[in-house]
DNA sequence: TATAATGATACTAATATAGTATCATTATAA
DNA sequence: TTATAATGATACTATATTAGTATCATTATA
C-alpha cells in the first residue's frame, strides 16, 4: 500500500525545483533534464498542475511554469487529491453492502478516525515546510 | 487511495462467517452463495488463508474450513499484509533518489510517524472486535 | 468406490498507472 | 512579419496490478 504514486512523486519534485526558481519561468524542457523525468510525462503533470491552480504557465518563447502561490499554501494533501483522488481509507469495509447500524458500527468509527488523522497530517505538510529541510534536498 | 482491496475485503466477510459457525466445517461452495462472492475467487482467497495459517482446511466430502485460532489473534493488519504487502506509506517521497540526509529529514519523520500510527491502529483491530459489534454485521 | 471437498497452478479479463505522440495555439524576438 | 520556442489539448500505447476463471490432481468420507 503506497501513498504516493509516480505522479505526485514527480509533481512534488517539479514544484520544489520550480519554487526555487525565485520567479523565474522554467520551461518543462529544462526542468525534465535536470529531474531525469521523461519531458512528455512532466509535461503532462504540470499541464495538470496549471489546469488546477497550483501552477501559472505561459506561452511562446521565453515562457514556462511559475508557482501560482506561495509555498505555504501549496499541500501535500491537494497534490495527492489532484493525481490520485481523494484520500478515502475505505469507504466501508464492506464496500458493496448498505449497512444498516452505519452510525454505531464500532469498526467504521476507528477506519474513519484513521481517516482523519491521516488527512490532517498530510495537510500540515506544505511545500514550504519541504523546503526549509533544504539540506536534506537533493536531484 | 484505498486501504483495503477486494481480496481482504472477502476475506473479512468469510473469517467473519466462518468463525460464526462454531468449529462447524464450511466448504467454499456455502460460503461463496451466502457471500456472494464468485465461487472459484473465494476458493482462491481461503486457500490463501490456510496456506498462511489463518485457516485450517480439511479435504474430502464433509471437509471444509475452520478458523486456525480465535478470533481475537486475528488481526486486520496481517489480513491486508497477506493480500496486498506491507503498509508502506512511502518508502521515501523521492522514491528514486538515494537521500544525504535522510536521518534529520523532516518530511521523512512525519510520513514515518503517520505509518506507524496507521499500522498501529490496523494492529488493534481483531476479528474478534468485528465480531462484538454484532448488531451491525450483515451478510 | 463414487463423490464432495480442497491443493496447486496456470490462464484470461478488466482496470489503473505510466508513458508517448501529435497537432494546435500563442508569445517573443530577430 | 515570421521563425521559433514554448504550452494546450487530446488521443494513443505500454505496463503493472487487480479481479476473476478454469482445470486437473489429491484426499477424506460415507
Ligand atoms: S458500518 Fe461497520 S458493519 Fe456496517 S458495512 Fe460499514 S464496517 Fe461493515
Ligand atoms: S529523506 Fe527527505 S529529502 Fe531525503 S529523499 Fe527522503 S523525503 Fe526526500
């Protein structure tokens, strides 16, 4: 059970290098050498990224990506809900069946509770927090 | 992103049901009508089981299969490490790389922290309290 | 000794993830 | 004004994982 797949990984990659930039446009073309990411798949990522808000583009020569907001404002959990949906421990141990004591069920109240806290977590951790770690930074 | 796929999903609901039937032998053939669940899938998943000694089966006409221990030994941790590997929320958020620094890393320690928390609580859920929330248990 | 069960194993189908290809649009700078 | 270097949109292919099927061998029992 992974809690992040390739896109996010490379999404998070992508953002951080960009943050860094100190608003300076980056084209995919730079950021894909640099990352070891294929060119076509970033680029698809960040088209992503753009659609959703997290990243500005712009078009023609000398245009490129830029952070559509500060670092701070930018989670770990919103990457995840772009790429990979939203963070549903289980809908239901019994997914197919409709449960009749849904509310008092003993089980569903601790999935849930887990639910929660993993959320939570994964919204404490912005870009920003990411990158203060900056020694441990690397790629 | 989906805690539990299909396979512990079914297998929950036949320990749940098998360990219902006190010591009483049931075949797949039962179990699979009762459940619902396509017959020759559910044989593969209890064969599972008693390969990894969840389950005692027992061959030949009357045969069938009976819960290796109590309820309360069988955790919900184990069912999903048996069907779907080790809860690994990340192995590293840059998979790839191999980090200088991943000793002080901040991010790595609460991503960490979160994967203990969650395979702590998986640890805490037994067949057995499944089964005390008897009110709310259904086919 | 027929039968009703599991054991082992190989196969197919469906879905999700990962990655590619291509043409259209647009902004810049020579 | 036009070649060029960028993104936008979208459709496609490949790979891996998950879900499900099929079949023959083995075994215990009535
Ligand atoms: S509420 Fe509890 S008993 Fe009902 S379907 Fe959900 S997990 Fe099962
Ligand atoms: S230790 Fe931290 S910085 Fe290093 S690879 Fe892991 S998450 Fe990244």
């Amino acid at each position: 059970m992974q809690l992040i797949n390739r896109d996010t990984d490379y999404a998070i990659k992508a953002l951080m290098h960009i943050a860094k930039q100190n608003s300076e446009r980056i084209p995919v073309s730079e950021l894909a050498k640099i990352l070891e990411i294929p060119n076509p798949f970033l680029r698809k990522i960040l088209q992503i990224l753009n659609k959703r808000g997290v990243l500005n583009s712009y078009k023609g020569k000398g245009g490129g990506f830029l952070l559509a907001s500060s670092p701070d404002k930018i989670f770990l959990k919103d990457l995840i809900n772009i790429f990979q949906g939203p963070v549903k421990l289980n809908e239901c141990i019994f997914k197919k069946s409709i449960c009749p004591d849904i509310k008092i069920c003993a089980l569903r109240t601790r999935i849930d509770a887990l639910e929660k806290h993993v959320i939570s977590e994964l919204e404490s951790i912005t870009l920003a927090s990411l990158l203060e770690d900056g020694a441990s930074l690397h790629s």
